[in-house]
C-alpha cells in the first residue's frame, strides 16, 4: 500500500445530515459540491454525499443534504412531504413555468378578491394527477426532458399521482398571488401555480419559489452556505445531524455484542424471544396497512392460530416491518426487517 493509498484509508469520513438553506441561483448539485468542499479536510473525507429532493435554480430554501453513511436512509426525505411558499405572477406564461424562462402567452388578469382565492384553492385540495412540466430532470428513453425542451421537442409525459395535503392562496396585489402548499414527492409546484392561474381564468408562472420544510425538517433550523463558511470546521461539523436524523422510524431493537457481528455478517437473527409487547404492536400494526396483507390475513394478527386460504398471499407472522437497531452501548447501527415469528433480516447497516 502506498503513502498516499494509506491516508486516503486513514481518513474520516464525514457522516450525518446537513440542513442547508438553498441560496437562489445555485444547482442543488451545486450546493451538495460546495458542503463537501467545506466539510473535507486532511483527516475528514466529505466525497460521498448527495441531496434529498432537488430544488430548480431559482428557488431557494430547505435542502437536507445527508453525507456519508446517511446516505443509506436518505430515501425516507426523499419520499417525505414538503412544504414551500410561492409567489405566482398572473397574466403570463414562460416556457419553464418560472421567472427563468421566455414568455411565450399572455393573457388578462381578471379582477379577483380572498374569496375567490380560497375557493380556487379548495379546487386543489386532496389526491389528483399533473403531468410533469417539458422543463424537469426526469428521464425519457435515457435523456432528460429538458435537454427535449431545448431542442424544441415535446415528448409524452403519463401523469403522476400527486396529492396537495394544505393549500392557501392570498392576495399581494392586483396581479401576484402567494401560494402556500405542502404536497407529496414529486409535486412540480411551477404546473401547479399554471394550473390555478388557468383555474382563474388567465396564465401564470412563478418568479419566487421557497421550500419550507421536508418531512419532519424545518427552515428554521438550515445554515445558509455564507454562514456554513464563516465556521471554522469544527464548528461546522457541529451543524451535522447523526447519521439517523432522516430515519422516520421510532421502533427499535438493542441487539447483543454477538448478534452485533452476526447481522454484520449478513446474517438473518432469531429474535422473538426479544420482541417486546410494545414492537409486537408496532410490528402488527404496519402490517395491517400493508396492501400485500388479505383481509383473512389481516385477522391473524390478534390470533394464535395461524393460516390462510390465499397461497399467494405471505402469511401474517412472516410479513415484515423496517425497525431500527443499536448496539449494546445505544448507537444506532441500521435497519433491520422483523416480523412477527421473531426473523430479523439485516437491511442497510452503517459501518463504524
């Protein structure tokens, strides 16, 4: 092994989350390389690291940003509602949806009051379908459809389910209207301010766009980068969440030293002298939501006897729920899938 090889080895690595707040104008690409450039050091490797949900250059706030073995979990903000506040500006239409693109329509604004607002918001409260703007980084046939868009091609894009959970809508004068949503992943919030534009009878597109929150994570509690900079790295590295903050999962099982090594192994645990009434609950609890769970299924849960008509369907005390699990000092090591016959299969486990 050489010198350099054996430093590289030696190094840290930087592990947890970080909560950024976005600065207008930047990639979220962009924002990840700059953390991993301010987090590194001599002894400290930043390199692996990436975001939990992409933010358009033009909008600002809220990106959690997990690094190292975070990035094993970073799914659960991935796929974790969100929060923004938006201004619309009525009366004209750009080819990207927001303030960074050409306008290609215009249109006259109706006069409209808070009643009228809050009536068209109510039009856009709950489970719906949008087609995703020509301007986004999702894939089609291997390209990004926005690198169509700019080659002046239109290609299909099948609708995706979306549901806006909170929606409000105020007046900041006669032709800008503030948005306020939370909504679940994958919710393009530039088609949804054009869609209640057209809803009130004109166009529209966004020229301001501020996430506020992902999942259980706020604003309030992000760094800016200027801020993160002005650190020195010790105190940057304080700014860093464990390594389980993305982790919605309040379940847990403390596995012996013995066990410890075993699941680290790869191997599958018995553990059903360790289920506690309280994990049993929780266990019988997230299976009874599940869809792969029959309605005979379903009545096992709160019976001794065992058995199902359905062959294709997997049998109650064999379904398994994600929990987290520690080590015999408290420290999170990963996750593990339990069911109720007492197997505990290892998951994603961090490595210390």
């Amino acid at each position: 092994m050489t010198m350099t090889s054996q430093k590289t080895t030696d190094k840290q690595k930087v592990s947890g989350v970080i909560l950024i707040d976005k600065p207008q104008g930047m990639t979220s690409q962009q924002v990840v390389s700059k953390v991993k450039y301010l987090l590194k050091s001599p002894i400290h490797d930043s390199k692996k690291a990436g975001h939990t949900g992409t933010l358009d250059p033009m909008a600002t706030g809220l990106l959690p940003i997990c690094m190292g073995e975070a990035t094993k979990f970073s799914h659960y903000q991935l796929d974790a509602d969100k929060s923004y506040q938006a201004t619309i500006l009525l009366g004209s239409q750009t080819d990207t949806g927001d303030a960074d693109g050409q306008i290609v329509a215009q249109a006259a604004i109706p006069i409209f009051d808070e009643a009228l607002l809050k009536d068209v918001a109510q039009q856009f409260l709950g489970a719906q379908q949008q087609i995703p703007p020509m301007y986004s980084a999702l894939k089609k046939n291997g390209k990004k459809l926005y690198e169509y868009a700019r080659a002046g091609i239109e290609v299909d894009r099948p609708p995706r389910d979306i549901v806006i959970k909170a929606i409000e809508l105020k007046a900041i004068d006669n032709e800008q209207v503030q948005l306020t949503v939370t909504c679940t992943k994958g919710t393009y919030v530039r088609v949804l301010a054009e869609d209640i534009a057209k809803v009130m009878g004109t166009l529209g597109h966004l020229i301001a766009l501020r996430r506020t929150q992902v999942g259980k994570f706020g604003i309030a509690e992000a760094t800016s980068l200027s801020a993160l900079e002005a650190l020195s790295l010790d105190k940057r590295q304080a700014q860093i969440l464990p390594i389980d903050a993305c982790v919605d999962i309040k379940a847990e099982l403390t596995l012996s030293a013995e066990q410890y090594a075993r699941v680290h192994m790869g191997q599958r645990l018995n553990v059903f002298e360790q289920l506690t009434d309280n994990l049993r609950d929780y266990i019988s609890t997230s299976i009874s939501h599940q869809p792969s769970v029959s309605a005979s299924n379903a009545t096992q849960l709160d019976s001794e006897v065992i058995n199902s008509d359905d062959e294709q369907q997997p049998l109650a005390h064999e379904i398994s729920v994600d929990i987290r699990l520690l080590d015999e000092h408290g420290q999170f090591i990963g996750l593990g899938a339990v069911s109720l016959n007492g197997r505990l299969q290892p998951k994603k486990l961090i490595q210390r």
